[in-house]
C-alpha cells in the first residue's frame, strides 16, 4: 500500500492523489466496456497464444476486463499507483494487482504488456524508464495505445499544464530496441461505432 508515499514527478503525485480518485468514477461506464472489447478484439487476432497479460496503469481494470472477454482463461497482471482504483481492481478478484509507480516498479513478464493512455501523462524525461519496463515485461508482444503526434507536443489537460503529452511513442521504441517489430497499427474514431478518444494503437512483437 503506498497511500502516504510521496513521488518523484509530479505527474506520479498527480494521478495518485485526488485527481486519479476522480478519474475513477468517469471511465467506468458500460459503453467503455463495449468500446474497450472492440478494440483488444481488433489488436488480439493479430496475436496468437496469448495466456498471460499485464497492463501498465491499469486503473479499476476496465481495459482487462475487456481482454478477459476474450481470452478468459489467461493470467491478468496489473501496476496501478493509485490506492483506490487498485483496491477496486483486487476485489474483481481475476487480477494480481503491483500497487506501484510505473517508473520504479518490478513487473512481472506476460505473453503481452500493454499501456493505454498513460505514456500521454509520463513526464517525457521519464518515458525512457516506462520503456525499458514495458520492453522486459512483454516476453511475446507489446501493445502501446496512445494519442499520436509525430512530433512531441504538450497539451492542456483538464486546465492542468505539464500533465499531457503527444508524441510517436511507439516509434521510440522500435528505435531503441532491435528486435521489436511492428506487426500492425490502427486508430480509433471518437465517433467510431464502438468509439475511442482518438487514440492509435501499436502492436509490437519480439522477434
């Protein structure tokens, strides 16, 4: 339990404090769900043997109880630094549960590491760590799910400043590590039947 422990960046103090508290009660909705299986859906068949799965930044889960769905019989792995999303994600009860920050975390190696919408509120100085532990994390596929921009930017969050960020994560990593490949990409609409908020995934394989 890390309730009273105070981090490194302010993004990590950010998203484990009240604002994460609050995010909670906005991304649990049944339309997410709905979303949410489309899209792994549309990322798995491109993967074959999957049986076992950690997502960085996990929150209450609603991204693994999505994959669950689909591959039922897989072992679910999650980080999550925030105590009250983590708690609601152990009682779920399918989910071993690292309540820790990305950045110093020891995360267990699965079939498939996955991060969606996180990279974006990293501290950019930072990303290099969420990199190296993604990388070892996944023993067959890493699956980066991002907003995308070519070029890194910053953006206003929710009237916050240094809290969102867009650039080629995905790219980054294929550069840095020789034997990531990319098997295959896509986008998603925010008016897309089973609607994203614009985000690009990234299916990377090691090879």
């Amino acid at each position: 339990m890390i309730t009273d422990r105070t981090f490194h960046t302010e993004q990590e103090n950010f998203w484990a404090g009240e604002f994460g508290d609050g995010y909670i009660d906005r991304n649990a909705a049944e339309q997410l769900l709905v979303s949410n299986t489309a899209l792994f859906a549309d990322v798995l068949r491109r993967t074959s043997t999957v049986s076992s799965v950690v997502e960085f930044g996990s929150n209450i889960g609603m991204n693994l109880h999505a994959i669950r769905r689909l591959l039922p019989d897989a072992d679910y792995h999650a980080i999550e630094i925030n105590h009250k999303a983590a708690s609601k994600l152990r009682d779920s009860g399918f989910v071993n549960v690292v309540e820790d920050s990305i950045l110093t975390c020891t995360p267990p190696k699965c079939d498939l590491a996955f991060i969606k919408g996180v990279l974006i509120h990293i501290d950019p100085s930072q990303l290099q760590a969420v990199y190296d532990r993604l990388y070892q994390a996944g023993s067959k596929y890493v699956c980066v799910i991002e907003y995308y921009n070519p070029t890194p930017v910053e953006l206003n969050y929710r009237g916050h400043s240094g809290k969102l960020f867009k650039r080629d994560f995905a790219g980054e990593m294929l550069d840095q590590f020789d034997d990531l490949q990319l098997v295959d990409y896509g986008f998603v609409y925010r008016r897309d039947r089973f609607p994203q908020d614009d985000l690009t995934w990234f299916l990377m394989e090691k090879r």
